[in-house]
C-alpha cells in the first residue's frame, strides 16, 4: 500500500506515523532474529550482482551467479522496411541543371540517376530501407530528400524535403501516396519554393498490409493540392522559430563515468561533483547544444536553442538529452522526449494555440546510480526502455514564433540578436561537429563576422536573461506513506539471502546514491522558520521541537520462507505486524495538474467500464443493451458538466504556465463539445444510431480524454520501489505519483491510493526465463 499526501500541521497525523514506526519495529519476531550476513544501515543499497547462498532447508550446495538485467518494458525490437519511389520532379528553379535526388535516412544514403538539361526530369525509381529497432525511437528517424544539381566536382543543392517515419506511419495505410513533396532551400528561407518532388512513401512493420490507392490522372492533378503533407494540413504553411529555453538542472548524478576522474577522486581525494554537464537539444533531424558546465551536478545555463522549420512541422517530437562530457567520450546521463501534440492544439480560430510548454520541470530517469567505473545499463539513459531510477530534472520552456514571410523578425527574435551580440558569448556553440562558430576573434583581435544565421534553417544557441515575470518556485512537504503486506512467488535463487524493500520519490528515500536533496533546501525566507517544525496546527507548535518524523525509506532486511506445496518458491512472514516505510519530500506546489488528470482519468476508466458491461448485455438481451447504453451517456454528460463547472472556477494562480491555462481550456471546451454529441445521440435529433454505432461514438470519447489525460508539464517523480536481495538491487516496480496522490475530493484522488494493490516486480533475469520465454515476477502486495 502506497499513499502521498500532502502534509498537513496536524498532531494526529504525527502520533500515527510514530504508532507505524513503532509497529514496523515490534513486527519482527524472535525466530526471526538471527540472519546471515551485516544488516544494513539504511539506504545502504548497491547496484550489483548478487552472490549465490546456501538453502536454509537443503544441504548446502552453490547455486549459479544470478545475472540481473533491468526489464525492457515494452520497448522490444522490431523490423520496419521503408519504401520510396520517387517518380518525377517539376519546377525546378534553376538553368542549365541535372538534377539528381539524393535519400538520407539516419546514417544511409541513396541516390538516383542524373537527368541532364532539364527542370523537370522524370525518375520513377524505387529505392528499399529495412531498420530493425523499437518504434517510438525509430519513428523519431528523419527521411531527407534532396534534390540537387550534379557536377563532376562537389553538388549544389535546389531544395529539399524532410519528414519523420512516425508522421508516415500514421497516415492512412502506413504510406503517402503519389505526393508532391515541396522542396526548399534550408540556408535561406526567404527564397520560397524551389521546386516539387512527387514520390511514395510508405513505412510498414510486421503484419501491416498496404492499400493501393487510386491514382490520378495527369490532366486532373493540382500540385498546391496534392501536396506530401498529413490531412488537416494547411496547403501553405508559414516558417516558424521554435524556441527550447534551457534554464538550470538540479539533482544530476555526481559520479563522472571516466576512468581518470574516478581515479583522481580516489587518490586525490577531490570532492567536487565528477560531473561535467550540457544538454543537446534535437529536432526536425537538426541539434544544438549548450555549453558544458564544469565540476556541477546542479549546473544553471540559461540558454536557448532555436530551430528553424515550417508550421505544421513534419516532425512530431523534441528530445531533450543531458550529458557529461568526458575526457574520452561524453556519456549520456539522461533523455526525454516532448512530443508537440501534446503541447499544442492544431484547431484553428481560438480554440487552437501554437506549442507551448512551461518554464516547467522535466523529471529524468534512466539506469540506477552507481560507483561503477562502467554502466551495464547506459541504454536505459539514451531513452531505450523504461527508467528504472531518477536521474534529476530539468527546467525547460518552449515557444513557437511563426515568421510572417519567412524572414521578417519580431520584437523578440531581434532583442534575443541584441542580446546575443552584447553577451558575446565565446562558449556557446550550435550543432555538434559545427565548425563556423569556433573562434570569435582574429589573430589582430578584432571581431570575426559571425556567419549570418537569420535567413537558414541552422541551428543557433543563445544565451538569455530569465524574464522577471518567472516567480520563484513555492515548495510544499508531500508524506509518502507505504505498509507491506505479502510478499510471494520469491523465487528461490535470490530467497537464498536478506530481502528488504526500498521506496523513494526523486533523491528522497534513496540515501546513499540517490544525491542531493533538492526542493527542501530552496524554499522561500519566510517560510524557512515554518517548514523547519513538524506540521502541526498552529496552536500546537510549541511541542513540535519534540517530536519529528524520522525517515524509514526500506524495510528490515528478512529471510525469506519456503512456500509450503510449492519449493520453488519462497515468501516474506509478514504475519499480523506489517512492515511500513514514510518519509517526507519536497516538491514544487503544482499538484492542481495531478488532479485534473486524475479526474478526467476516472471518466475515462468508467465510460470504458460501461462500455464494456453493454457489450456483454448484448450477448444475452435485445432491449437492454440500448437502455444501459443511453444511462451511460447520461451519465458522462453529467460528469462532463462537474468538470467544467470545477474548471471555470479554478482561481487564477501565479504558479500555472501558459500551458496550464491552455490545457484545461482545451480539456473542458473537448469534453463540452463531447457532451453535446451524446446530448444529440440520446435526442436522436438527425438519425437514430444503433447500439453498435453508440458503442463507437462512446470508444471515441474515450480516445480523446485518454489523450487528454497525459500530462507533459512533470511535477512530482515517480515513486519506485526495489526489492534488494543481500543489499543488491534485483527486481522493481515504478508507480506514477498522481495515482498515489491524496485529496479529500475524491475525483482527484489517485486510483491507488489509500487502497491494496498487487505490484508484480519486474525481473526479467536471464536465469529466471521459462521454456515459453516468459519471465517470473515477484509478488508484492501492498497497501497505499
């Protein structure tokens, strides 16, 4: 059981968490007392692979060294094949040319034949690409197509065209079709268009099946609208700045991977932070980092990467990696990806409003912090699979600009430019490998000219001044309360030593490689006399310096018990007394956002909830399915209304973005529009709908807040617990805070809290696997 609470000045509260604390203590019995091996302090937690032991009930016999590897999740590899036909070309802007078309994607490369003398050559060539790799990563890959003028020495590029495998996958049938792709020149926007492209392209996996399209006719076909652009797209779409606001970073993991730093904290005993820190920002196939910061796990950049690509872009998501520079190689410590739709609204008129996001945190996770001088899970901080451990965060902000023209500057690019040129800036560079930017004076010493950048589509990086209207972060004491119930199903190579459980929310809880504490020690003057008592009422503060709340972030380490009829496995004697953990952390006051998506996610589980009760009432009845289905639209009209009448009345607050604002805008006039559907559903105001038809209608309401649910702008991390055999991590589960959050209203109360619930732990040992391939989980029943 897990619950997270944000603490009130209550004395109650306080006289139970010692009755817990007490109970945890007295919970373990007198057979249980001698074990084997140093009990440990807590948090005194390594990332290792643990020994083999002796079993209790046998004669003692060594057991094979258990391997761990950290569970992939649902990132598994998977083989796409992309199909490119590029057909023909025509008004290509230039004399005298051979075009030729050149295909990128990632690191391969094709290219057609050479069309002599003509602006509008004719290819109809196929070109195949087969990758093999998870899909949310390789849809992120860029399709570049450039169409260039050959010569014997070197080429000039006309135009070119880039979109991302993701954007192709989701259209109709895995594929465009007979498309015009519209060529531009990147190193200078002003020019317009160069020229178009039409070509198919299809991306198809494993079981994906392509639906030939009718082709048209030469004399019939409009270029301007057939276009290689998603349906919904403007035909024109204006060049944009996107702006990625990188502010500060706290709570990075202090150990630097290279051998040599390892070695001179050792002997030299140097105690700052081996940690060299910058941030690479990618998107639309382009990069740009900021400058490294030196010797700071919690370093402050206030710079900015900008990006130049036309609105709508074609590419769907921003990824954000930090990294530490290293005297051999930069290691990767952590990555996250921001996807634009979610931060966005494409609708035109007032409803819609260009990417938008913070300045909000961005909570990393990647592989465990260890000592180690090499990670065996460097994956895992590359974005390949799901984070088993915090890692830090990151405070980010981004905005679009679109560029009337495609070159006229605002008020705001050209005080950046002023900025940028009075800064002058030596360390900032734009894209990884760039070599234009290196060197800002002569060797007389007078300023080199800087390459201008305000027409192309390069990369810049630029510092910035925090605006004045960014209020400081107020942070408030969360209590994070679990009580252990069972714990089955262990198998018997890590039963084989003490077993302990360990919960922690971002460094809190995690004592020993967990880092630094950040939130706490950041809070405001004036509250700093408050927050440093106990949360009492206010009239019991006097005896506060009496009492406090410890910090119990892992169980006493046990033995576990052979199963009875099964020897296979093992399992913890909890028995009458439970072992509880709690301890406070800090975080910034944005728990609102956590109860919008709580609320919207229990319409959501109950609409799919009565969905699927019609769907078995239709099995046995003929007149009863369509009855239940109108009270289940009665009733999501009726929740649809709570929602906006809470969210017309939500107070103005200095904390909320222009996010905050725009989504639960978004989230009420959606939900307005969907009660006003089944509203005419129910009145049967244009046709009378069958039950099959009301079934999809409703599946379709549940897409919308599904994706409504998810909220980008991150405030509290996840909460993880491990389960440690012998002091060694062995196995995991990682629940979201907002599922565990407290509040007395109880649409905004996470589904798990305050409930029992049954976490299987994710092993996936490679000495675990069955004949079949499935892997065995650990079974820990808990209550929140």
């Amino acid at each position: 059981m897990f619950g997270l609470k944000l603490k009130k000045r209550k004395k109650k509260a306080e006289k139970g968490l010692i009755l817990a604390n007490k109970a945890a203590e007295d919970g373990h019995s007198e057979a249980e007392a001698p074990r084997e091996g140093p009990s440990p302090q807590e948090g005194d937690l390594l990332y290792d692979n643990a020994s083999a032991a002796p079993v209790p009930s046998a004669a003692p016999k060594r057991r094979s060294k258990l391997l761990t590897k950290i569970h992939d999740g649902e990132v598994r590899s998977q083989n796409y094949q992309i199909a490119i036909t590029i057909i023909e070309a025509r008004q290509l802007v230039g004399e005298n040319m051979d075009p030729v078309v050149i295909i990128e994607i990632g690191d391969e490369k094709r290219q057609s034949a050479v069309k002599e003398a003509t602006n509008s050559p004719f290819y109809n060539e196929y070109f195949v690409f087969d990758f093999t790799g998870p899909q949310v990563h390789l849809f992120d890959k860029i399709i570049k197509i450039s169409v260039c003028h050959h010569k014997l020495i070197g080429s000039t590029l006309i135009g070119s065209f880039r979109v991302d495998l993701g954007t192709v996958y989701n259209q109709p049938g895995h594929q465009f079709c007979d498309r015009w792709a519209l060529l531009t020149d990147p190193g200078d926007i002003r020019t317009g268009t160069k020229g178009y492209l039409k070509c198919n392209i299809s991306v198809t996996g494993k079981g994906d099946i392509l639906k030939a399209n009718p082709k048209t006719s030469d004399a019939e076909e409009q270029i301007e609208k057939n276009l290689l652009i998603p349906q919904g797209f403007p035909s024109e779409r204006p060049w944009a700045r996107f702006y990625v606001r990188l502010y500060k970073a706290e709570g990075l993991p202090r150990m630097n991977s290279s051998i040599m730093a390892n070695v001179t904290k050792a002997f030299v005993g140097d105690s700052k932070d081996l940690v060299d820190p910058f941030v690479e920002v990618s998107f639309a196939g382009q990069m740009g980092r900021t400058t490294v910061k030196k010797s700071c796990a919690d370093p402050v950049w206030h710079e900015q990467v900008v990006f130049k690509e036309m609105f709508p872009p074609l590419c769907r998501r921003v990824k954000i990696q930090v990294w530490d520079e290293g005297s051999m190689n930069d290691v990767a410590l952590a990555t996250h990806f921001i996807d634009l739709k979610k931060i966005s609204n494409e609708q035109d008129g007032d409803k819609g409003f260009l990417p938008t996001f913070g300045p909000a945190w961005i909570n990393l996770y990647g592989s465990p912090r260890n000592h180690s001088l090499m990670d065996d899970h460097q994956e895992l901080n590359e974005g390949f699979g799901e984070g088993v451990a915090f890692r830090g965060r990151i405070l980010v902000e981004i905005a679009v600009e679109i560029l009337s023209g495609g070159a006229q500057e605002s008020k705001f690019s050209k005080a950046l430019k002023d900025l940028k040129s009075s800064s002058k800036d030596k360390d900032t560079k734009s894209s990884k490998g760039s070599s234009k930017d290196k060197g800002d004076v002569t060797d007389d010493g007078k300023p080199q000219q800087a390459p201008d950048k305000t027409h192309s589509t390069e990369v810049e990086v630029e510092a910035f001044d925090a605006p004045p209207e960014i209020i400081p972060e107020r942070y408030e004491d969360f209590l994070l309360f679990g009580a252990f119930f069972e714990a089955t199903m262990i198998d018997r190579k890590i039963g084989d030593k003490p077993i302990s459980f360990e919960v922690s929310v971002g460094n809190f809880g995690n004592l020993i490689d967990g880092g630094s504490h950040h939130g706490s020690r950041k809070k405001s003057a004036e509250l700093a006399e408050e927050d440093a008592l106990p949360l009492l009422q206010e009239g019991e503060r006097d005896a506060a310096h009496e009492v406090a709340i410890p910090m119990v972030s892992s169980t006493h380490p046990e033995r576990p018990l052979v199963t009875e009829g099964n020897r296979n496995y093992n399992y913890l004697p909890f028995e009458a007394k439970k072992p509880c953990v709690y301890f406070i952390s800090s975080w910034g006051d944005q728990t609102f956002r956590l109860h919008w998506s709580n609320m919207l996610e229990k319409m959501a589980d109950l609409l799919e909830e009565s969905i699927e009760e019609v769907k078995e009432l239709i099995k046995i009845s003929e007149e009863a399915p369509e009855e239940k289905m109108k009270l289940v639209l009665d009733d999501f009209i009726t929740q649809s209304s709570a929602f906006i009448s809470e969210a017309e009345k939500n107070p103005k607050m200095s904390n909320q973005t222009t996010l905050d604002k725009k989504r639960l805008t978004l989230c009420w006039q959606e939900l307005e529009a969907m009660a006003k559907k089944a509203k005419g559903i129910l009145q049967q105001q244009k046709k009378k709908l069958s039950v099959d038809e009301m079934i999809r209608e409703a599946q379709h309401f549940v897409e919308k807040i599904r994706f409504l649910v998810d909220e980008p702008q991150h405030t509290i991390p996840d909460v993880f617990l491990w389960l440690l055999s012998n002091n060694k991590r062995v196995a995991y589960a990682r629940m979201a805070s907002r599922d565990l959050l407290y509040s007395p209203v109880r649409e905004q109360r996470g589904k798990h809290c305050g409930t029992i619930k049954t976490h299987f732990l994710r092993v996936s040992l490679r000495c675990f696997r069955l004949k079949d391939g499935k892997a065995l989980f650990l079974r820990v029943t808990l209550r929140s």
